[in-house]
C-alpha cells in the first residue's frame, strides 16, 4: 500500500532522511561510535578508551546543558565534540581529527532505503515537490554531499535541525516547512520511519503521513524468538559489534527493499539463499576473523582448508582476508577421514581406535569398506569364506570386530596402508603441502584425527590445526604435542550449557559447511603419468546440490557485503562465536515451518559412518517424522 500521490490538494512531500531514504549497515547509529573508539583512544593519547559509551553521553550532556535556554533546540556535532573539549578528554585539535572521523565512518556505512526511494519516485513522477526533513545534527554541507554520492535527488529543500534549530520531534521543524514552503498543513505529506517524530507529531499538526517501518524493525518483527541481541561479557569486550554489523547488513539486504517481501512467520522466507546470508553467513565470517587473527598472532603462512567442510570457510576467509593487515595464502587440500586414516594404520593402537569409533548399523561388508578402504576383493580368501559379509553390524558387534581387524585382517591393512602412505606424500607434495613452512589445517572439527594423520604423512609435529570446534576427543593429538585451537572454547563435551551441544556435535551444524557440488573422497589412485588423483564417491544427493549451492552463495555475499563495509575495523573486531552462530543455531533449533522446509529431501551426508540413506527432512509428501532433524519436522507437523 503507498499514499496517493496524485490527490490534487497534495502540493507537497516530505521525507524524512535516516531509516527512511538512507540507511546504516548497522542494528543502532551509537554502533558507529564502537567502531570510532580504537581511533579516538589514539587521537586522545588513550584518555578515552571507552568511546561507545562516552559519545553518546556527550551528546546527552550538551542537550542538557541547552536545555534551560532553548529546550527544543537542536544541537550541532561541533556543539557534542566541544563539550568533550570542555570536559578535556580531547583538544580542540584532537575534537576536529575525531569529528572529521565520526563523519568519515558515517559516509561509509550510509546506503540507500530502495523501498523510501521507490515512494519519493513515485511521489515525483506524480508532479509533486519534494524536500527532506530531518532531526539530525550532522552538518549540511555533508549531508549534501552523502545525498548526491548515493544519488538521491533532485529534491527542491533540505531541512535539517541542526541547520535550522528545531526539531521535528516538537514540531517546530515541520512549522518551518509548512511556512518556507508556504503549504497549508493538508497539503503536505510526509513520510518517515519513527513513529512519534513523523507520524504522531506531523499529524498533530494537520499533516498527512505514512509510517514506513525501518528495515530493522521490520526484519525484528519476522523472527522475535531468535533475534540476536548480542553477547556482550567480559570474555568478549564489545562483543555485541559484530551481531549488529549482521544485523545491519541482513535488515539492508533482505528488509529495505518492498520488492523483497519475506513472509510473515518467517525468519528466513524459505529461501536458502536468504538463510546463507543471514544465518551461516554471521557465523563463517566470524570464524574467519578469528581465523586471521589466531594465523597472524601464530605466525602461520600457509592455511590448508580441508574437504569438505573446508570449503566454506575458505571461501568467507578469501573473501575477508583481502581488506585485513594480514599475509597468508590459502589452498584447499581434498581429504576424508576413511582415505587419510586408512593411509597411517601404523599399530594396533590405530586399528583399535578405529574399531571403536562411532558408526551406525551396516552390513559388514560396508563397514570394513567405510572404516579401512577395504573391499571385499581385497580380503584374504581364507578369512572371506568364513565371513558374512552382508550381515549387518552395530556398535554392540565391536567384541567380534576387534578380533577380526586385528587377528586376522592386520597384515593386509598395513601393508595398504603403506601402499596409501605413498600415494599420500606424492599428493601431499604436489599440493605444496610437504614444502609449506609454518602452516595449519583448517576444518570444522572436531577430534583432530585427520591433522594428526597428515602431520604423520608430513613428519611435521609442528603442524597446528584451527576448527571451529573440537571435542573431548582432541585431548588424543594435544597429547602427542599436536597445537590446536578453536573458535568455540579450547574443548566442548555433553555437559556445556552454553547452547545445545548436539548442534555444534552432531551432523546437523555440519550440514551447510559441506559444499554439496562435491562428493567424498574415497582415497588417491594413480592417474595419467602415475601421478596421485582424488577418488570421489559419486553424488547421490541433486537436493543437497541444489541448496546447498544457493546457501553457499548467500554466506559468500553476507562474506563480500562485511568486507565491503567494515573491513578497516575487522581485523581486530573481537567476536564472540555464539553471537556469529546465533541465528544458525536459532533456525537448527527453533525453525519456523516455511524455514524448514528449506531442509526437505536433504541427506545426511556423513561418509565415514557406515549411515544409508536418511534425511534431515523427508520429501515432500512423506511423513516427516522420520526425519533426523527432530525440531524441523515438529515445525512442519505443527504447521498442517
């Protein structure tokens, strides 16, 4: 619904500036001033180490200081940063280098509202005169200035407070406009964001006005349950930044525009493109910037992201680490569990390890396949004939298998493997990894099995792995001198409260870091000149593809959109790791049926476990509760 512009008594509309035509890419405009404070604390000589919280006091003790000679009165930038002078928390010098800073770091975050911009082009394209109106205390001349680099205009008069001394939140800038432009108050439409200083008031006036929610308030109304609102603590100083830049850039993207409706009850609009951006996105970067930092602070030249959940954090670290002070090249090491762990069964302690690990029932056959690479051609006739390789084994068969692996089975699971231990250090070299001087893996998580193999295939104990979690099970290569560390906490187990363990544990967290374009690697075979090529097993999930690929692409521009805006503040921007995955974890665990159903005929995908067929949600059509993902099919079933 948009006004009616063509009413002949209409001569007039105004629009109001910040929210409405123009907007942060942050959740608050006090946002700018966190972003300031590193900059202020040298410009002050580290007097001020606390911008974010002082600037907005000194605004409010300027106002109070007007307050008893001109109470409505407007007050100037200038006015704010003289009274830090006044306080001598800076100089006069040091107040203009901060002042021309706040105005540097809000040119730089402004952007276009599409969806004011739409009815201040309708509103011309029916004849009428437009001027902008607003409370602000930003000088004109930059006003101007960011106005015609956003290419908003033309526009007959810009009324500003600071400008004029009054406010449209009193009414006496709307006064102004009615007698400069001398309209009756009927004959004047605004149009504005807040609901008292351009709703409320102008119609007090004799005014008509339209109430355009801002884009925050709109995105906040589409998911009230799980709407971050930060983690600051003392762990984390100014830890609620971050979420506020995702905010900013998610409510911008997705909110601003009225061509882009999101449904109601929806977070993320069913669109997996829109859940990429708004919920993995938050949280890939986050690991990034902590990624950087870790590398720069370690020393570390080289990261090997590993397959496949590598694949997206690579991608948001590409993507991130051209606007950061920091030296690193990146590659992308293919590898899996099965094909690496198969090529260093040095011991019985190995083979007795991968015994015991986790697997779902599967036939025999399939299980010494999925845990040693071993086929049933490949097992010694005289212990084939006595094996059934199609019955099905469980977790509770281990008193059979472990006699099995290591009585009967040893001999020829060395010997490949050392068949594989070869293949691995061609691969390995060619890679450029054996070469690579102090380097880490990169990957999800979470035990540290496979950094510890390539360091064996590597003879490199130095080699240091950075996750985005690990589990009591990395205490294993810790141990054996291995570095680790991840984004959330050194080590995580059953009992963490912080969030639900079994989404960051399980399968379910895993889900969209795997890039679902490639399948799992089964092991290297020699190719063409004898040299080592990957092994893939072949995709049997186009649903994962599809989503999957959309999903990436959304996190990969949420990754662009940070970098483009933020990225002089981002290398040392601390960020808490539950406030980056909050809005994943909400939709894992808390989704709306429209979201969901983003997850419907998705596979599970993990190749290491023995695990056929199952779906996070099954197909449309099916019953949905025998689907992995319990929340998601209780919102699809609480939805009929």
């Amino acid at each position: 619904m948009i006004p009616d512009f063509s009413d002949p008594t209409l001569k007039a509309v105004s629009f109001d500036l910040f929210d409405t035509l123009i907007q942060r890419a942050v959740a608050q405009p006090r946002d700018v001033f966190a972003l300031m404070e590193p900059r202020v604390a040298i410009l002050s000589g580290g007097a001020i180490q606390n911008f974010q919280v002082l600037r907005p006091q000194a605004e409010r003790l300027t106002r109070l200081r007007r307050r008893a000679s001109a109470p409505r009165r407007e007050v100037t930038l200038g006015e704010i940063y003289q009274t830090l002078v006044d306080l001598r928390l800076l100089t006069s010098e040091t107040a203009g280098l901060a002042m021309a800073e706040e105005m540097a770091v809000e040119r730089r975050l402004l952007a276009r509202r599409e969806a004011g911009l739409k009815l201040l082009g309708a509103a011309r394209a029916a004849g009428r005169r437009i001027v902008l109106v607003s409370d602000m205390y930003l000088p004109e001349d930059f006003v101007r200035e960011v106005l015609a680099e956003l290419n908003i205009g033309p526009y007959a008069a810009l009324y500003l407070s600071s400008t004029r001394r009054a406010m449209k939140y009193y009414g006496g800038l709307f006064r102004t406009v009615l007698e400069r432009e001398g309209l009756a108050p009927h004959e004047l439409l605004h149009v504005g964001d807040n609901e008292k200083s351009d709703v409320e008031v102008p119609a007090g006036l004799g005014i008509r006005t339209f109430h355009l929610p801002k884009a925050l308030d709109d995105f906040k109304s589409h998911g009230p349950a799980w709407f971050p609102k930060g983690w600051p603590d003392a762990t984390f100083p100014g830890a609620s930044l971050f979420p506020s830049l995702a905010l900013g850039l998610t409510a911008a993207r997705f909110y601003g525009d009225p061509d882009r409706t999101v449904p109601a009850g929806s977070c993320f609009g069913g669109d997996p493109f829109h859940l990429g951006y708004a919920a993995l996105g938050p949280a890939a970067a986050g690991f990034a910037l902590w990624l950087a930092g870790k590398a720069r602070a370690d020393g570390v030249r080289e990261l090997f992201f590993l397959s496949r959940d590598g694949s997206l954090l690579k991608q948001a670290f590409d993507l991130l680490v051209p606007r950061l002070p920091l030296e690193v090249k990146t590659h992308y090491l293919h590898n899996s569990r099965k094909a690496v762990l198969t090529a260093t069964l040095n011991n019985a302690a190995d083979l007795v390890d991968a015994v015991m690990g986790y697997f779902q029932p599967v036939t025999l056959g399939r299980w010494l396949d999925d845990k040693f690479g071993l086929a049933a051609e490949a097992i010694p006739p005289n212990v084939r004939r006595r094996l059934a390789l199609g019955r099905v084994v469980t977790m509770g068969d281990r008193d059979f298998l472990l006699p099995l692996v290591l009585d009967d089975l040893a001999p020829v699971l060395y010997a490949r493997a050392a068949e594989r231990r070869a293949l691995w250090r061609e691969y390995l070299s060619a890679a450029g990894f054996l070469a690579a001087g102090r380097k880490a893996v990169v990957d999800i998580g979470f035990s540290g099995a496979v950094q510890a193999s390539l360091a064996d295939l590597a003879d490199d104990r130095d080699l240091r792995g950075y996750y985005v979690i690990t589990d009591y099970r990395a205490g294993r290569p810790v141990q054996n001198g291995l570095r680790m560390d991840s984004f959330f906490e050194p080590f995580t187990d059953t009992f963490s409260g912080q969030f639900p363990h079994k989404y960051l544990y399980h399968c379910h967290f895993e889900t969209f870091f795997k890039d679902g374009r490639e399948g799992a690697l089964d092991g290297l075979a020699k190719g063409a000149g004898g040299r080592p090529v990957p092994l893939f097993r072949p995709l049997t999930a186009p649903r994962n593809q599809e989503v999957g690929t959309a999903v990436f692409q959304g996190a990969a521009a949420f990754a662009r959109d940070l970098g483009e805006k933020f990225g002089p503040w981002l290398m040392d921007m601390p960020v808490n790791p539950y406030s980056a995955a909050q809005a994943y974890l909400a939709f894992l665990t808390a989704p709306t049926a429209l979201d969901a159903a983003v997850m419907r005929g998705l596979v599970v995908d993990d190749s290491f476990c023995g695990t056929d067929v199952r779906y996070f949600l099954t197909p449309e059509g099916t019953d949905p509760s025998a689907s992995a993902w319990a929340e998601g099919a209780a919102a699809l079933a609480g939805s009929r």
